[in-house]
C-alpha cells in the first residue's frame, strides 16, 4: 500500500509498522518484509505488533513526534477474514479486532483521511461487526466512511483478485470512491492479460527472473504432463500415467465426484486471460494456478510480482525464495494503491486526476489501455 503513495509524489512516507509474521511454525520476525519495504519505500518500519500499542502510544511508537497526519493507510491480517480458511466460518480470530482498532489509531493521528483494504469477507462475511465497528467509532468521532469489495482487474490489474476497499474522511472533506474516479472508463480486455504481464516481466533489465525448483522427479513430470495455456490437474484424468502422475488428494476428489474442488492445484495460466488469485503461498506449483502457461516451472518472481500489480523494478529481499514469493502474495498490488493515492489527493485538494494520471510506471497497465464505457 504504502509504495503507490511514495510512487505519487504529493505524499512522504513518515512512519510504518510491521509485526512481520510468517508462517505460524518460523515464529515473528522471520518473514523479512520490513527490508523489502525499506529498500523501495525508503524508511523502516517499526517490527511490532499494533495489537500490543494503545492508541494513545502510536505517535511514539512510528517516531512521527507532533507531524501532521493527511492519509493513514492501515491493512490489518486479512488471514482471519479470507475464506480460504474454512475455520473462518466458524471462530473469530483474534487479530481481525484491529479492524476496529484502526478507528483508535485514526483518532490518535488525527488523519484526514483513512484507507484500508483487506479480504471481501470483511465486508461480506460472518465477522462483519468488525467492518460495522471501525464503521460506527470513525462515523461517531466525525468522518464519513464507504466501504466496497471489488474485482480488482475492472481497475487494470491483471489477476482475479476480489479485495474490500475502505475509505474514510473528515466530514469537512468530500468523500470520493474508485467508482467516482472510474466513472464512464474501462480498461481493455488484452491489458489485463497474463501475456501482456508476462511479456514486461520479459522485457524488464535487472530484475528478478529465478524461480524454485521442482521438489521431486514426480512434480517435474506431473507438470510436463499438463497441457498449456491453462491446463489443470483434472486434464491428468486422460493421460496414459494418470496413476503415477495424481496425488493421493486427486484420487481421493475423483472418487468421491468432487472434480470442482481446487480446480486450480497444480494448474498453469492461460495466456489470454487475466491471471488467478495469487495468494501468500505461491511459491509452490502444489498451492494454485502459479504454472508458466507454457514453459514447465512456476512462474518467476518478477512474473508474479508484475501480475500482482509490482513495477518491474521493485526490490525484494528475503533469505528464501518462499519468502519473497509471500512478500508479493500477502501485498496490496502497487497499481491499484498508486490509484488510492490519487483518491486520496483529490479528497484532500479537491482536483481531480485525469486517467492517464493513474498508470503506475513499470507496471502492465498503459496510459493507451483506458477506453470510455458505452452509454
């Protein structure tokens, strides 16, 4: 979030923080996104967990002292909301309380304006108390707020990616929406394409081209087997190996008839559609569509990175391989944040950004791709 308003240039970064928690078995610390972030942002961020820090300590807690506060960009765990955790419909995570608490935080900053974005199900699923409190808390201590889950590729990005986006503002201020940014505009439908992602990832000098390899002799030819642009396990059905070439999980959805379930396991992209949803865990061709629609590997970093909305540039660092791949996974794509940006500005001064403003150097999306709606 915070790269599309250091991108902007109207904005400066002044204080971020970051529990930086990986996986539950590598403990907190472990997942490295704070020197990600310090390498492209330019600052680094506060390693601790907000659940800890009364509002009233936020200040010192960034080491922003009295600056004044115009956006605060806060994006709690999304972990507790996805549905890609079944036990997500049935207990309330502890950490989804930092939804509400962000109304604290905005308190304490005394910011103009509050952005937020996190998974649909904040806004559409069983926890929804928690979007209706943050709601209520900035409603009653003086803002106007709208909140919406959008399909993230109508903006540009070239991925299936559904994400709730939440604004708030001072009631002094006007209250502007994506809809109002975008009203009478689209984007065309080659644009928001894994070939056209991909082939900036191709073009792009110095960037980040490996990719893991295989775990075993049986995943390499498990992918060999499964046809191009767009295959999927399921095609294994069909193919003389069919035995060697499924995992114990394939057979078993087969024969209990459940062919709709994960789909995408073991799937590659297909060149001229956008791509799918890239999770936290791309970093395994066992964990999604991540497969090159053509060639035999997971899609590199700066493949995933430029479907996620990355400008080819961008730095990651990480010990891992799988760390940098949860680094793109877990991030709010840089080109739909550089638009909020512009959102943000134009609530905050009033002028509107025209659509070629909203292109985000580096990334898929062209100043060239914007077309009018039909009446």
């Amino acid at each position: 979030m915070s790269y599309g308003f250091k991108a902007h240039g109207a904005f400066k970064v002044i204080g971020a923080a970051d529990a930086e928690i990986g996986k539950p078995t590598a403990g907190n610390g472990r997942l490295q996104c704070n020197t990600t972030y310090r390498n492209n942002i330019g600052i680094y961020p506060k390693r601790v967990d907000l659940a800890d820090i009364a509002a009233e300590e936020i200040r010192e807690c960034l080491g922003i002292g009295d600056t004044e506060v115009n956006v605060l960009s806060v994006c709690p765990p999304c972990t507790g909301f996805s549905r890609t955790n079944p036990q997500n419909h049935l207990r309330d995570d502890p950490r989804n309380s930092l939804v509400s608490k962000a109304a604290d935080f905005a308190m304490a900053l005394d910011a103009d304006v509050v952005v937020m974005e996190n998974a649909r199900e904040l806004i559409r699923g069983n926890f929804l108390h928690h979007y209706r409190a943050l709601r209520e808390r900035l409603e009653d201590r003086g803002y106007n707020v709208f909140g919406r889950s959008y399909m993230l590729n109508r903006f540009g990005l070239p991925q299936i990616r559904e994400r709730s986006i939440i604004i708030a503002a001072k009631e002094n201020l006007p209250l502007y929406t994506l809809e109002s940014m975008w009203d009478g505009w689209a984007v065309k439908e080659d644009a928001k394409t894994v070939r056209r992602a991909l082939s900036v990832a191709a073009r792009a000098k110095n960037a980040d081209h490996r990719f893991p390899g295989f775990a075993s002799d049986e995943v390499k030819r498990r992918i060999e087997a499964i046809p191009k642009n767009g295959g999927s396990w399921i095609d294994l059905l069909k193919h003389l190996d069919a035995d060697y070439l499924m995992t114990g999980s394939m057979k078993r959805i087969v024969s209990a008839g459940r062919l709709g379930s994960y789909p995408d396991v073991y799937g590659r992209m297909a060149w001229d559609k956008p791509a799918p949803t890239i999770k936290r865990e791309c970093a395994h061709i066992g964990n999604g569509r991540y497969a090159h629609p053509e060639q035999d590997r997971l899609c590199s970093i700066v493949e995933m990175a430029v479907l996620q909305g990355f400008p080819h540039n961008y730095r990651f660092n990480g010990a891992t391989l799988a760390n940098i791949y949860r680094h793109i996974g877990d991030a709010v794509p840089p080109l739909i944040s550089y638009q909020l940006a512009h959102l943000c500005r134009w609530i905050l001064t009033n002028e509107q950004p025209g659509m070629q403003e909203l292109v985000l150097a580096g990334t898929s999306l062209k100043s060239t791709d914007f077309v009018r709606e039909a009446a």
